[in-house]
C-alpha cells in the first residue's frame, strides 16, 4: 500500500461521474472517503472509519462495503 501526497491510501471504487472511492488517513486513522477531481469532496464523516468501502453505485449515492465482517450498505443520498 502506498500514500500519495494527497494521503490517499488506496482507491477501490469508481461511480458513474467519477468520483473515487476509497481510503486515506485522517488525523492518523484509516477512513473511507471520496474524491472529486483529485481531491476529496466527501470525508464520509458519518460512515464509521471500519468501513471498508468496496463499491460505489453510478449515480454515486449509495456505498457498499464491509464492517465487522458483514457486508454493509449506506445511502449518501
């Protein structure tokens, strides 16, 4: 796994507009975020950080992902 300068961890999802989902750190800790056009448009504040985000729906609203092993869903609508 490698950082960017951005600290963007790593990138593991894409929707419709572009936008990427994925990991960086935040004041030291691992979170799902997104990034719009380089650079991140939504921290995903109100998803817990132990999501680990796998999939990003084409009208970019709805994230897929695992948390405490379960596969897991939330709406960003």
């Amino acid at each position: 796994m490698r950082t960017t300068g951005s600290g963007a961890l790593d990138a593991t999802a894409i929707g419709g507009n572009g936008t990427v989902g994925g990991h960086r750190f935040v004041n030291s800790q691992r979170r799902p975020v997104l990034w719009r056009n380089g650079v991140v448009g939504d921290p995903l504040s109100t998803v817990p950080a132990g999501f680990a985000l796998d999939w990003l729906s084409d009208d970019e609203r709805t994230l897929v992902g695992v948390e405490s092993r379960r596969p897991v869903e939330y709406d960003c609508g």
